[in-house]
C-alpha cells in the first residue's frame, strides 16, 4: 500500500504539554481508529486513511501533510485563476481540507465570493464531512464579517463534473502504453527511493521545546490578506474564533517562565533580561496549554482581538518583572514590593507552622 498521508509528530502541540486540549485531528478525521488519542498521544493508522485531508487543513500547527496535495501551493494557484469554485471533483481532495484561515483569506485575496461544491458530499462515502465544512464556512464568514469584507464563503449544491476528453483510439492507445512503460520504470526503482512518511523513520530523538518552536504557514496567509484590508477599530470577539487569542496576566504573576517556554509557537516569550513576559497574538494558536501549566493561574483571555494588532506581528508587554534575591535562601524572586522572603520560603514557613500547631 501506498501510504500518501505523513504525521510530524514533532509539530504536533502534544509535544510542548502532553496533556494539551487540543485534539482537532481525531475530532475531524472522518473514519473510524484511523486516528487516534493513546496515552496523551496522537496516533495514526495510515492503512484506513483515505486521504481527505481534513487533518492537514485543521490542524493548528500544520503537523500533517498528504503528498500530491500542498495546500499553499493550491492557495496561490487558487488566487491566480479566476474560477471562483472549489470542488472535490475539481481542486481539493475534500472541502474539509480547507479551514477558515484559507477560506477566508481566499475571498479577501480574489475580491469575491468563494464558491465551495457541497453536491458530491451527499452521496459520499465520507459524506459526514459536511458538517465540518459547514462549521468552518461559518468561522471562516465570521473572520470576513469582522474585518469589513463584503465577500463570503457560500456552500452551493453545483455538482461538478470534469469534461471527458474524447480521443482516437490510437492515441488511447499510446497513452495507456506510455502509463504502463512508466509504472514498470516506477516500480524498477522503488526499492531506491526513500519512505514517503520521513517523519516516522525514528531519526530524531527530541525536541528542545524552549528554543524549537512551530509556525504554521496558513497563518502568514491569513496575515498577509488582512494586511490589505481597513482593520482600524476592528476586532474579533475572542470566544468566537478557535485560530487566535489575546491574553492579560494579573498581578499574581512569579516570572516562572513555564508558560512561554512551552508555547508551541512563541506566541508568549521573554525579554533578552528575562523580566519581561511578552505576547504576540499574531502567533497564538489558542491551544491554552499557557493557561493550564500556569502554577499561579495569572493568564487570562481578553474579551476582543483587535484586528490590527493580530495583523502588527508585534509583541506586547503582559508582565513586567523586578528580580530581587530572597533574604532568607538567595535565591532571585519577582519582587511585589510587599516582602523580601521568595513564595518558596513563606511556604516553608507557613508549613513550619502548621507542623508547632499540630505538635502543640
């Protein structure tokens, strides 16, 4: 068997925080235990796949590809023509591969409705896919309704079918002689080329998570289109949109630097001085790992994303940071003004405590 689909385990979010949220490939594959969640891990049963591509156009970080089919090489294929239909039986294995940073960048950049073919999804044999599809045209009109943009994905029952070609039975024959010659030349060197799925031959060991970060290609897509639109005082509500966030973190903040070490974009970082915790929403996933590694629990999610500022690519300042060594261990602590023993000691002490009031 030819195995079409590969799964870089290495992008997957799963790899910064084993016990991440975040499971849009298992919830969007379309057949059974194909792909699957053990123990914390993504697995992929590359014998059932039957290569739709759901899970390569909704994964955040882009961790799966499917070879024969390049999504950016599509878009900008897409932007030069001027069909406006997107259709199984045209341009893409499966609507379902295309989410809304696509669908939404595609209208922006084409100035006109994108028309996707839903009539082959009913008598499908992965038909169930058209609720995803339809879930991401909405996400996608959202992102287009917030930013201004006049132009919207609509699903239409079109039904296309490509042209037959008609030829003389002698060129017919040439070409299915020409298709046999180069599948024999094929298979005579098949043993000499190298595995399709390169991310599964076991190379690499780890990953340094502190320093390898992802950034998935769809997102300088959805960038550079509504780089080109009039964005000023415009926002998405965050609880609406799954693609991005913008964040604050309150004052319990210890600079423990757990949640931008395990950002899987970098979205959140630190100054050269370390005082600093930064954030970016350009670069933000909305994976929450962030939130749920915070030992304080100080993140928090902003009710609005200012358009503007998801376009910028610039950082802002979340926290700020004044180190001062514990009088009691030395050891440096952000300093709150209040006292000068680090969380650790007090804890120790408020232990200590407890302990004289149990012996008493």
């Amino acid at each position: 068997m030819s195995v079409r689909l590969s799964f870089d385990v290495y992008s997957c979010v799963r790899v910064y925080y084993r016990y991440a949220d975040c499971r849009r490939c298992v919830d969007v594959c379309p057949v059974e235990n194909t792909i699957t969640l053990e123990n914390d891990k993504i697995k992929v049963n590359y014998e059932n796949c039957i290569n739709c591509g759901a899970c390569v156009g909704n994964c955040p970080t882009e961790s799966y590809k499917i070879q024969g089919f390049d999504l950016p090489e599509f878009y900008f294929k897409f932007i030069e023509d001027d069909n406006n239909l997107i259709s199984c039986k045209l341009n893409v294995p499966c609507l379902s591969a295309l989410d809304e940073n696509y669908l939404s960048a595609l209208c922006i950049e084409k100035e006109r409705d994108i028309i996707l073919d839903i009539k082959h999804c009913q008598n499908c044999s992965i038909g169930k896919q058209i609720d995803l599809i339809n879930k991401n045209v909405e996400k996608a009109n959202y992102i287009l309704d917030a930013a201004g943009v006049d132009y919207r994905v609509k699903t239409q029952e079109v039904g296309y079918e490509k042209p037959e070609i008609k030829e003389n039975k002698r060129r017919s024959f040439l070409k299915m002689f020409v298709k046999q010659t180069a599948s024999l030349a094929f298979w005579a060197v098949a043993d000499k080329l190298p595995p399709i799925d390169e991310s599964q031959t076991g190379d690499r060991e780890f990953k340094n998570i502190v320093s390898e970060k992802v950034y998935p290609v769809k997102r300088d897509i959805l960038i550079n289109a509504l780089s080109k639109v009039d964005t000023e005082d415009k926002y998405f509500e965050v609880d609406k949109i799954e693609f991005s966030s913008d964040k604050w973190i309150d004052s319990s903040c210890t600079n423990c630097s757990v949640c931008y070490n395990v950002c899987p974009t970098g979205a959140l970082t630190s100054s050269d001085s370390k005082l600093k915790v930064l954030f970016s929403p350009s670069l933000c996933i909305k994976c929450r790992i962030c939130h749920d590694v915070c030992p304080e629990k100080c993140i928090h999610l902003e009710e609005k994303l200012y358009i503007s500022d998801f376009v910028s690519k610039k950082y802002k300042v979340l926290a700020e940071h004044v180190m001062i060594p514990c009088s009691e261990c030395l050891v440096p602590f952000s300093y709150k003004g209040d006292t000068t023993v680090c969380p650790r000691c007090r804890q120790l002490e408020d232990e200590l405590r407890e302990l004289l009031k149990i012996g008493d």
